[in-house]
C-alpha cells in the first residue's frame, strides 16, 4: 500500500490546488479548496515576505500549503541579446525592457518567516530544499514536499528527507519544476512508474488532470494518493485569471512548453509571442521573466493575448466557471468519496 502523510489522510478529496504564482493562486480559492475537502495552496513566489505573511495569515485555522520556488543560479545565457531581439515587441508596447530587481525572490526572508510561523505545509519548486531545511521545517511541524520531474530528482528530494512528492508530468501548465531548467517529455503516468521505482514517498500526480475521473485510475493503480490540479481551477470565480485568460482558454489553438516570457519551460495557450520567440528564448530565470515584465502588463492592461503569457495545461478546454466547492463534490462523487 502508498506510503501516506498526516495531511494528505486527512483530506476527504485527495485534490490539492496547484500553487499557481503570479496571479491565479489567491487566499479565496486556496481556502475553497481546503474548506471543501481538498488542500489549497498559495503561489509564494514573486511575493516579498509582507504580502506572503498577509496571505497566510489570513488563511489560519484551515490546513493549507504554501510553496516557494528555489532560487536559480545564473546560467550564463546572453540576456542581452535576447532583449534586442525583442525591441519590436517593446515597440509594439510602448514600454522599455524590465530590469532585474533580485535574483533570489527573496526566498531566504520567505523561508525563515515560515519557519517562525509555521503552516501546515511547504512545497518547493525547481529544486529541494537542502536537508538542514527540512529539518528546520519539520521541527516546526510542517510537512515538506517537493515538486519533481524525473526519478533522478525524486531520489535527491528523498535523501534530503521531504515527505511527499508532487509528481509533474509535462502536461502541466504553468513552469515545469525540473530542477536544472530542462523539459522532460515522458508524459505523467511514466514519470509516476519511474518515480515510484525511485522513491517510496507518496506522489502526488500533476499534469493534465481536469476531473476525478482522471484521478481515479491514478488512485486505483496505486500511481498516485492524491492529485495535484491548476487548469482546472483557472475559470473558477475564486482564482485570480485576469479576463483576457479565461477568454482564451476555450479559444486558444493548443498549449505549448516555451521559455519565451520567463526564461524557464513553462506551458501556456499558444499566441503571436510564443510562436515568434520560443525558438530564441535562453534559458535565463528569472532574468527574462522580469524582462518580458513591463510588455506583459501592458498587454494584460489592455487585454491583448498576443503578448501575455497565459499558463495552461493541456485540458485547458475543459476548464469550466464552477465555483471550486462545485468543482470538489463533483470530483469526490466521480472518485466515489
């Protein structure tokens, strides 16, 4: 039988809420989620420590998960070039290039802050969190997991003593949580037979899965304890999609893995953006992602998809205007919960 944890028994829906940063993760759908059954998140990345303590805290008293996302080391890549590369998109615009404000996302503030006011659960994203880490967290009474790819990373994350895995296939939207930047292609389910060869850390399947009838042979086959869904939750009134994303969720062509906005894989609805620069974009986070910052806003501002960058999995067609509490029963019932 899968190794289980304290948190992930004590859901009534084995559906956790993707910790989707920058926007559409917010304290109403993560306490949706959890208040149904479920595990919401919050997208710690891209927050200063003031706005992800205000977050938190507004969400005491249910049980919930917080990620962040470990910093990158520069790569080396020519940025620089990348940008003149774009100088007729920030023409299009109006805007100058984004400038790099930090690298580290301010992720050692952010740790030790959830470490002096714990919650009940740290994920991490782009790598582990080292051993002493876990430590650290565990003597708070947090659980830890850790966002993988491959069974190679499931063995790193292990030995550094996490207590779950959230298992990413390449179906995901939204950043892949490589740890080395790169997008591996073996869909969901041979990255769980991997990982499970790997590790014997419960996984949590994330990838393509919009309903419980996706989740189910995951469950059953003993792939997966629970599943981990973002798309699914894009439309939903309590996420933070701005219009113009919702719109195109049903009338975008397809998805694709570009590195063209934030200098990481990421999936997204396909646009004029994507197709133009993926091909040139180097692999350079966070330094594109703020970059590509000012060009983005406007765009957003205006509603204009073809310069946005519009996280999505592949079931993004699927994604409905449900309340999330709807979304939950209707999962618990087709996972016979």
């Amino acid at each position: 039988m899968i190794r289980s944890t304290v948190v992930l028994d004590g859901l009534r829906v084995p559906v956790i809420s993707a910790p989707m940063a920058g926007g559409p993760s917010t304290v109403e759908l993560a306490s949706a989620v959890s208040n149904a059954g479920g595990l919401g998140m919050l997208g710690g990345a891209l927050l200063d420590v003031d706005k992800l303590a205000a977050q938190v805290d507004s969400m005491r008293g249910i049980v919930f998960g917080v990620n962040l996302f470990i910093p990158d080391d520069p790569t080396g890549a020519d940025v620089a070039a990348y940008a003149r590369h774009l100088v007729p998109w920030f023409a299009r615009y109006d805007v100058e290039p984004g400038q790099l404000p930090r690298r580290d996302d301010h992720y050692v503030d952010k740790f030790s802050w959830l470490v002096e006011h714990p919650v009940p659960v740290v994920t991490s994203t782009f790598g582990t969190f080292s051993a002493a880490e876990v430590a650290a967290l565990h003597e708070v009474g947090s659980e830890v997991w850790c966002t993988v790819t491959s069974e190679s990373e499931a063995r790193e994350a292990q030995a550094n003593g996490v207590d779950a895995l959230v298992v990413q296939g390449p179906e995901s939207g939204g950043h892949r949580g490589s740890f080395d930047g790169s997008a591996p292609a073996v869909p969901l389910t041979g990255v769980l037979e991997a990982v499970r060869t790997a590790s014997s850390l419960p996984r949590i399947a994330a990838g393509g899965l919009m309903d419980g009838h996706d989740i189910a042979p995951l469950l059953s086959s003993g792939l997966a304890h629970a599943a981990q869904l973002g798309t699914a939750f894009l439309d939903t009134p309590e996420a933070g999609t701005r219009a113009v994303h919702r719109e195109q969720l049903t009338k975008a062509s397809g998805t694709a893995v570009t590195r063209a906005f934030s200098g990481r894989p990421a999936r997204g609805l396909v646009n004029e953006f994507i197709s133009e620069n993926s091909d040139v974009a180097p692999l350079a986070y966070p330094d594109v992602h703020y970059l590509t910052g000012p060009m983005r806003a406007k765009a957003a501002a205006a509603g204009d998809p073809s310069g946005l960058s519009m996280w999505a999995g592949t079931g993004h067609l699927r994604a409905r205007a449900v309340p999330a509490a709807e979304l939950l029963a209707e999962w618990a019932q087709q996972l016979g919960r």
